[in-house]
C-alpha cells in the first residue's frame, strides 16, 4: 500500500487532491464563530471554539497558534513550527507569550531543533518533479533573529538517487506514483552527522552534515504484516505498506527512536530504536495507529503521538454531534512495555524536557475545521494517562 497521499497532504498542508478517510471527513467545514465551546456540526459547518483540556493534567502552554507540528522545548521556551503560518515560533513556557523567529519562512515548516546554537527546521515536500525546488522540502539553518539558509534539498536527492528504491513514476504518464518526499522532522545528532531528518515522503532517515550533504541512515523496509499483507504499492517489488518516518527522538544510552505512520494501517503503525552511531535496529516497539510523533524520557519511557486516533471513518461527513476534540492521544509505553493513554487533541510533535511532556495540539484544527489560531502546546502530566484507551 502507497504511503497515503492525503495523509501527507495533511502533514504538509497541501491540498493536492482530496481522498477519503478519517481526515477527509473535516476538509471544507468552517468556523463562524457563534457558539464558543459548542461543538456541532451542522449545515455544512463547525461552530465552537477549541474546547479546555479534558483534564487539569493537561495544561495548555501556549495558544493561538496556527498549525502547530513539530516542537522543541528546552530551558524557559519552546520552539514551534508553525505551519499553517509559514513561521518558526517561540513561546515562553513561563507566561505563554509567543513571538516570531523566522516570519515568514520560504514554506511551511513541519519540524524544528535547536542545534548548535541555531535552529534547523524542514519544510514540506512536493509531489511533482517539476515543482520548484526553492524552500520545498528543505533542511534550512540559522541564528535567531537572522536570516535561515537552506542547507540541501531533500526532493533533489530524492529525485537523483531513491533511497527506498520504489518506483517514482508511472510509466505512462509520468505522474508520481506518491508523495516523493516531505520531510517532517528533524533533531539534533550526537556528536557527527549535524542532524538527523526524518523524510514521510521519501520513506528515508537522514544524516545531515554540517555542510549539508545528506547521507541515507535508516530506511524503514516496507510493512507485509496484518491488514498490509500483499497490499499494492508502487511497483510489484515492494508490496506491502510504506513506512512513512515521522518522528525523532534521541534516548538513553545514544539511541535514536523513529515513529512511522505505516500507511496510517490501525495498529501496524512503528517506533524503531536505533544505534544513534550506526543506525542498526536495536528493537523495534509495534501496535500503534497513524504515529506522527515520539519523545522518550530519560528512564527510557516512550510517548507515541496518533494525530487521528478516533476520527470518522469514511470520506463523509462526521455524525451529528461528534466532537472533534476527541480526535487524537498519546500513547506511553513504559520500560516493561505497559501501555497507558492521555486523551490530547489533535497532536503532532512531542518533546520530553526538564521532565515534562510537551505536545502540540489541535495541530490541524485551522486545515479540517476552519478555525484559524486554534493551534496550542501543552503539557501533559502523568496523571493524565489510564489504562483505558480513549
């Protein structure tokens, strides 16, 4: 099974084509704006406002942002990758007060890292091999309050050198067969390479210099389990259902963890723990639906972030009375691999610092419901998971 174009669509915020599933379901419903914290669907319309946390562990840290995905926090702020707005933002965890960094950026950036007294982020890929290159798909650089330079082009290598050997192009009509490469997230290398880049598109993990030559570390091999058994792909060769890496995190012990969405097959969905240094497969954590996201705490305790878990199925409209506030959780796998559940809206981007869980949410609010600055970060305790999966 091809990596679902609509759900890159979605991580990317490019509306190419409309396809069905759960997401599919919000696209074209708007916000007016009369009943605040009323949530219906009704006419052809969504009415309210983002609702509070379910629960006082949840406590929102900053809001009014505008398609929050990737986050990294450190010290007193959190840097945000705003990409409904084209902006790399920061906000304090203090007081909540967010402010610009880079505005606007050349696309839309889907992750963002401190790194070596800067900050890298990536922006969203494109499908067609004569889109313009300048600021798709891009790992850029800079110092705060500068100007960010892009440091490589993650379509142009995909396009000259295909890591994960599919087919690109239908022979016929020379279309890409699927999305070619969105990188999503990125994070900061221990020691050398000077970043890692997590590419949904090009099903690749890559190693980045401080130069920007990019070097293939991980590609996920494609899914032949459960519902993604013989499913088609791209070409004969590769059946099954593509990876999709979507998030990074660095854990204990030089580990790197990557989530992968796996086609967005309920429960076949990926975290791989690697070797930091040389990429071997140490283990690898199975059973989630859709992953956009991963942050590991010191202890060694992952939280997996589902951005769609619960929404509608199908391509039509919600049921009435649904409540789109309850679409998305994160899920923490403790170090005996327990499972336990926090009901966060909509998330995207997790980061785990100074022993807080940070997360983005109503990450997509602005795309599927039409409510601009919707977008917020929190911070999710541990009181705020059960055993039950909500």
């Amino acid at each position: 099974m091809r990596a679902s174009r609509r759900l890159l669509q979605l991580l990317s915020l490019i509306a190419i084509v409309a396809l069905g599933g759960p997401a599919a379901a919000f696209a074209g419903r708007q916000h007016d704006g009369d009943h605040p914290g009323d949530w219906h669907h009704g006419g052809g319309q969504w009415h309210g406002h983002p609702k509070p946390p379910p629960s006082p562990a949840i406590r929102v840290v900053a809001s009014g942002l505008e398609g929050p995905f990737g986050i990294d926090a450190k010290g007193n702020k959190v840097l945000v990758a705003e990409q409904g707005a084209n902006r790399i933002s920061s906000a304090k965890l203090r007081n909540g007060a967010v402010s610009p960094i880079f505005d606007p950026t050349e696309a839309s950036p889907a992750g963002v890292a401190r790194v070596g007294g800067g900050i890298a982020f990536v922006t969203s890929g494109a499908d067609a091999p004569d889109a313009p290159l300048a600021g798709t798909s891009t790992l850029f650089f800079g110092q705060e309050g500068g100007t960010p330079q892009p440091l490589t082009n993650l379509l142009q290598y995909e396009l000259d050198h295909n890591p994960d050997g599919q087919l690109q192009f239908d022979p016929v009509t020379h279309e890409p067969l699927d999305s070619l490469s969105n990188p999503f997230a990125v994070i900061k290398a221990p020691g050398k390479p000077f970043v890692f880049v997590a590419d949904a598109g090009g099903n690749t993990v890559y190693s980045v210099s401080r130069s920007g030559d990019p070097t293939p570390f991980f590609v996920p091999p494609v899914i032949n389990t459960g519902a993604c058994e013989g499913q088609q792909n791209n070409d004969p060769e590769h059946t099954g259902c593509d990876p999709v890496p979507t998030g990074l995190a660095l854990g204990p012990c030089d580990t790197l963890y990557v989530s992968t969405l796996t086609s967005e097959v309920p429960g076949e969905g990926r975290v791989y723990v690697l070797d930091a240094h040389s990429g071997e497969v140490l283990r690898v954590i199975t059973g989630f639906n859709g992953p956009t996201g991963v942050a590991v705490a010191p202890n060694g305790t992952v939280y997996v972030s589902e951005l769609l878990e619960g929404a509608p199925e199908g391509d039509g409209p919600p049921p009435d009375g649904f409540d789109p506030s309850t679409i998305g959780r994160i899920v923490r796998v403790a170090p005996n691999g327990t499972r336990t559940y926090a009901q966060v809206t909509m998330p995207v981007g997790l980061d785990y610092a100074g022993g807080t869980l940070y997360s983005s949410a109503w990450s997509v609010a602005g795309l599927f419901l039409g409510i601009p600055n919707a977008g917020q970060v929190v911070a999710v305790s541990d009181s705020a998971f059960s055993a039950t999966e909500h």
